[in-house]
C-alpha cells in the first residue's frame, strides 16, 4: 500500500548528503508519496544526474511569519479544543529551547504542521537529531501526525541537543533510527534503557545497480578521498603520509574530491610537501562523477578523527560506495567505521593522526596488488549484504508503515511499545 510520507530536513538536496536524497529516490520507487519540507535555503546545492528522477516536491518552511504561525495555532486550537494541550506543549518547548532560536523553530513547525495536514501525510521523519527533529516533534504535538528521525553524526556528538530534550522528543516518537550500532549504544546511554530501546539501527544503504565493480589495470598505484574539507576527516594526515610516500620513493597518483574550510591549507600543505604533481583537488563534483572516479582509482583512504569540538563520523555512505566498486578502503577506528572496513578483511584500520603507520599501510598495499584484488572483491561482498540501499528502505519503510497505523514496534531489548499515539 502506498504510503505518504513527509521528510523534515535543513536544506535539501544538499551535495554532501546524498545519502538523504539516495533514501528518498529509493522510497518513491518502493510506492511511496515524499513531500520534502526544509527549513533553511539550500547553500550547497547538489547537482547529481540522479536528482532528475526524484519526484517528491520541496515545501519551504522557514520563511513563515511570526504573526502567521500564532493565528494558525490559535485557529487549530480553536477547531481542536482537545489539542488545547498539546498546543501550549509546544510553545512551552519552543521558546525554552536553547539559544533562544526557539521562536524560529516554533514558526518551522507550525508551517510543517500545516503543511503536512494540507498534504495528508501519514507519518513524518526528520533526517538530524537536533534542529529538523525538534521541528518534527513539534508538529506532531498540534497536528497528531506520528514521526520518527534519523540521527547521524554531528548532530549527535557536536550540536547535540541537551540530553533532557532529546529524551522527550524521543518519548513521543514513534522511534528513532540511527546509522551505526556505535552511534545505538551512544544514544540508548544518553536515552536509558526505556528509551533507549526505541532507537533502531540502520546502516545507511547504497545503490548496488548503480555502483558496480570495476577492474584496476593501471601500474601506478591510484589513491582516492572523497570527504568534506573539514578536521574530522583529517586530510591533512593524508597529505602528510602522502608526502612520506614521496620521499620514500613510491609511486602513486592521488585525487581529493570535496570542499570545505579547510581546502586552502590542504592546498597549502600538498604545496609544501612537493605534492603538486601528484595530487588533484577536484572540488564538488556530481555523484556520478564521484563513482567514476572511485572506480578509477586502487585504494580509497578516509583517515578520520575526532575533532576538537567532539564532531566524529558515523557511518560514511562514501566508504560504502568505495566497496561497492571492488576497491579496498583504509581508514580509522572512530564510530561506526569498524563496522564497515574489516581489517585485513576489506581494508586496513589504523589509528588516527599517525601519517607515518597510514604511509606504511598505504605502501603494502602498493606492493601487493594481489592482496588489493581480494580485499576489493570481499569489501563488494560485505556492501551486498549488509549495506543494500534497497533493503535499508524496505526497512525503513514498513516502520513507516506500521507507525502510521499505530501498530506495536519491536524494538531491540525485544520489548513491545504502542506507536504513533
């Protein structure tokens, strides 16, 4: 049965999140109605063949007044009188929401709400755990609809909402997804076991037909990071490992795909290291350019840490698409990477911010061309059966579904709760 559903994101589509407009595509094709509602203008507008088969419409919702929103909830509770509660719920926990950004987000889900109601949609889910789930909350305290949301990264270990609020966003909803079993057990600790067993994980998923593996003939060992220029991702270590190879002798090509902050002192720093030569900064590039470009290259290396203000990855969807193209993957153990990259299995794992373990392991592997092949072929193995976009949605979907029914949820203690209510 076809299902509608609303998706409560910031700006949208965004080109490094794919992996949101990737779960839209895939829910259209499995017979569901998306309407996209976002709160701010798009500022990293993705361009991405694939976008031209999304049919879901894009409401935005950031630029209601004030004054509109108040007579809207004021006409709700009007026509509603048993809303009346759940009404001044919400502007109780709009306006003492942190940072005194609350008068903007109480205006975002009021014009959620609305819109969400003019639409019919039976269930709505926010991708961030901060701002976009907040939203959400909202509009299902006035307009009843159920939802759920997606929490990533950042938003769970740097712009983290307080812990006394995400618990009771968390208690409304009808459940809550995150993307790696590292960021589950982070959450059900901040949640408690109640409500921590309402959080789900669900590794995000790829597009297997539209990713598929490739054969490596070129003798000069092609080394390959896709990523945000930002300090999480530390490209910098690679720079500086990539720098060690040089002076070692090694021969490699090596091309940096994204942007960001940081691209003017990476720059600076292949510059310095002697890497002009051998390194590529591309910049954004389309999606499609982006596979083409793994399936060019030998290795893939996302050298990941921590960063100062506590930001970390989750799960990478780019990791994911490197395996998915029969490419070993070298990376770091922070959050849910380990649940991706096996070591030895299908890649390396190695410690962050140590340029010289990340040179050796990259020049083993140059060395072993064969090792290379198998790892390839058991990471494009792993991607299959774990990390199916197809099947993530279907998931995800009949969660939806049976949310929006008000139907039992099984959880992962096992335990049974009413959702959608």
């Amino acid at each position: 049965m076809s299902r509608r559903v609303g998706y409560v994101v910031k700006r949208f589509p965004r080109a490094s999140e794919t992996f949101i407009a990737q779960e839209i595509l895939e829910l259209e094709r499995q017979g569901t109605d998306v309407r996209v509602f976002t709160l701010w203008p798009n500022d990293n507008p993705a361009e991405h063949r694939w976008l031209q088969d999304l049919q879901a419409p894009v409401v935005h919702c950031g630029d209601t007044p004030l004054s509109d929103s108040w007579k809207w909830l004021h006409r709700l509770a009007a026509a509603r009188p048993e809303r009346r509660d759940a009404c001044e719920q919400a502007l109780a926990e709009a306006f003492r929401y942190p940072d005194r950004r609350g008068r903007h987000r109480f205006r975002e889900g009021m014009a959620v709400a609305a819109a969400a109601l003019d639409a019919g949609i039976e269930h709505l889910h926010a991708h961030f755990a901060n701002d976009p789930a907040f939203v959400a909350y909202l509009a299902h305290l006035v307009s009843e609809i159920p939802f759920s949301f997606t929490g990533h990264a950042k938003d769970l270990y740097a712009k983290a909402l307080p812990d006394s609020l995400l618990r009771r966003i968390v208690d409304h909803a009808a459940f809550a997804v995150t993307v790696s079993e590292d960021n589950r057990r982070f959450l059900a600790q901040a949640l408690g076991s109640r409500l921590g067993a309402k959080v789900m994980r669900l590794y995000n998923g790829v597009d297997l037909e539209e990713i598929e593996p490739s054969e490596r003939a070129d003798d000069r060992l092609g080394i390959v990071c896709v990523a945000r220029l930002i300090e999480k991702k530390g490209v910098d270590s690679l720079l500086a490992a990539l720098g060690l190879l040089d002076r070692k002798g090694v021969d490699f090509r090596a091309t940096i795909i994204g942007d960001g902050p940081e691209r003017p002192a990476l720059e600076a720093q292949a510059s310095a290291e002697g890497l002009e030569d051998r390194v590529q900064f591309t910049g954004t590039v389309p999606h499609e350019k982006v596979v083409e470009s793994l399936r060019q290259h030998d290795v893939f290396v996302l050298p990941s840490r921590v960063a100062d203000d506590g930001d970390q990855d989750a799960l990478p969807t780019v990791l994911l698409e490197a395996m998915a193209t029969g490419m070993p993957c070298l990376s770091t153990p922070v959050g849910g990477i380990p649940e991706i990259v096996i070591h030895q299995t299908t890649g390396l794992i190695v410690p962050s911010d140590r340029p010289l373990i990340l040179a050796e392991a990259i020049a083993d592997l140059e060395k072993r061309p064969r090792l290379r092949s198998v790892m390839g072929s058991a990471a494009r193995r792993r991607v299959t059966e774990l990390f199916d976009l197809r099947q993530s949605v279907r998931k995800l979907l009949g969660w939806f579904e049976r949310a929006s029914q008000g139907e039992l949820i099984a959880v992962p203690t096992g335990s049974l709760r009413a959702v959608g209510r």
